[in-house]
C-alpha cells in the first residue's frame, strides 16, 4: 500500500509540475522579403511598370559607372568605390524621396475627395457609382485609380475585389482606411454613410494641417544637415582630379581617414534621419 501511495503521491507531484504556468507559443512574424518592400516602395510612390530587380539592376550599373569614371580620373581605388557606393544609392533615394512628395500631395488631396464622395452619396448615387465618378470629377492625383475601380467594377460586378485592387493601386495609408471604411459601410449598410464621410474628411483635414505645420518647420535643418554632410565629399571629388591631392590619399593614412570619413558620414546620416524622422502610417489595413 505504500508504494502505491508514493507512486501516486509522485505522480501527482509530475503532472503539477507539468502543468505549471507556460508562455503562450507566439508565432513567428517575419518581416517582407526585400522583393515586397521595394515592391511598396515603388507603389506608394506611384512609379508603374518598374520592377524592383529592374530598380537594382539600374543602382548597380549606375554604381559601377561612376566608379569606373571617378577611378579613372583619380586612380584611387578606394574613393571610385565610396562614390560608386554613393551613386548605387542614388535610385533608391529618389524614389524614397518621391514617396514622400506623393504621400504629402494625396494627403492634402483626400480630405477634398472625400468631401466629393459624401456629396455624391448625399445626391443619391449608389457607393460604386460615387466612388466611379472620382476617376473624372476627383482630385488629379486620385483619378487613375478610381477610374481603374470604375472599369474593373463595370467588367466583373464585384464590389469587394474592386475595393481590394483600389487599395492595392493607391498604395496609401489613409487609402487603406478610406477603403475598410466604405466596404464596413456597404457591408452593415444604414444610412451613417454621409455623417462617417464628413467626420473622417474633417479628421483627415485636421491631420494633414498638423503634418504640414511640423514638415515646414523642420524641412530647413534637415536639408541643412544633409548639405553639411555631403561638402566633404564634393571637395574630395573636386579634389580627385589633381595628382598632388590624389597622391595623399595612395598612402595607408590616407587610406584610413577615407574609411573613417566614410563611417562617420554613414553613421551620422542614419543619426540625423532617426532623430529628423516624423511618425508615418503604416499600411496595417492590407
């Protein structure tokens, strides 16, 4: 009986232990492939027909080009690779900086097609009928894309596919909410419609008045910033193209103050964007 009674008594012991408190499994979230973000990259800042190995291909032909050339004007390996480094980066920049035009352009355009939205809501047309005439009566910049909607919604029928490529085309953060906004809307009906309409396009007006406000005023120190950054190396380049300057920096020191150079404008560059960076939307409704 005594065996039992600790076998038991054991047992019981083991399957406490066993049953203790345990962190929940969490499942692994994995970040986009580079192929996807440069996809959206390219997206919201509205260049069609650019894939993004093309975008690579076009950084890596411009990197070797210019390192070529500032190699052959200088005959220091190093620096043709520094400015090669810096023109492979130039596309990607670019199109970073496009996005940010095109995201400061459709915010002050959307609280205007909304407002178009609910009145032709107001006037009695259908959701699909409104929302087909922004491709002729809307905004310039939001045209193209309603007027995809229109098409696709005239060919196939369906309203909530053609919301989705709507969302997919505008590749835009407040287009994400405007969509999700207007397919709830379709979806548990009522007659709200025109009162969510104006709230969203008066928050949507509020939002980019405040944006407006702090870009202005932090616009001049950060292109203050990145003209004090780039002085170096427009010297070095103009430096590069007599023997005398180019001749210091063939030796191992001028070697390590290239490299140190380098670091440091890298570093300080991604310091300066961190600290100049504003809160963005992400696009969480896809």
């Amino acid at each position: 009986m005594g065996p039992l009674l600790g076998l038991l008594f054991g047992l019981g012991v083991f399957l406490v232990l066993r049953s203790g408190s345990r962190a929940p499994a969490r499942a692994v979230r994995r970040g986009p492939s580079w192929q996807e973000a440069t996809s959206d990259l390219l997206a919201q800042a509205g260049i069609e027909g650019v894939t993004p190995g093309q975008l690579v291909s076009a950084s890596a032909v411009l990197g070797l080009l210019v390192a070529v050339l500032v190699f052959a004007t200088s005959e220091v390996p190093l620096i043709g690779l520094i400015f090669g480094a810096f023109a492979a980066a130039t596309p990607t920049l670019l199109v970073r900086r496009r996005r940010a035009q095109r995201g400061t352009e459709l915010r002050e355009v959307w609280p205007e097609a909304v407002d178009n939205l609910a009145s032709g809501v107001r006037a009695g047309l259908s959701l699909p009928e409104a929302l087909t005439q922004l491709g002729t009566r809307g905004p310039e910049q939001l045209r193209s894309p309603f007027r995809r909607f229109g098409e696709d919604y005239r060919a196939t029928g369906r309203f909530g596919e053609s919301l989705d490529r709507l969302k997919a085309n505008l590749a835009d953060p407040v287009g994400d909410r405007v969509v999700e906004a207007l397919r709830m809307a379709r979806e548990v009906g009522g007659t709200d419609l025109g009162r969510l309409l104006r709230t969203l396009s008066s928050f949507l007006r509020e939002d980019a008045r405040t944006r407006a406000e702090l870009e202005t005023r932090q616009g001049w120190t950060v292109n203050a910033a990145r003209l004090a950054l780039c002085a170096p190396w427009f010297l070095l380049l103009i430096l590069a193209t007599k023997p005398s300057a180019v001749a210091a920096y063939r030796s191992s020191a001028g070697t390590l103050v290239l490299l140190a150079g380098g670091v440091v404008s890298f570093v300080a560059y991604r310091v300066m964007m961190q600290i100049a960076k504003l809160p963005t939307e992400r696009r969480v409704l896809r």
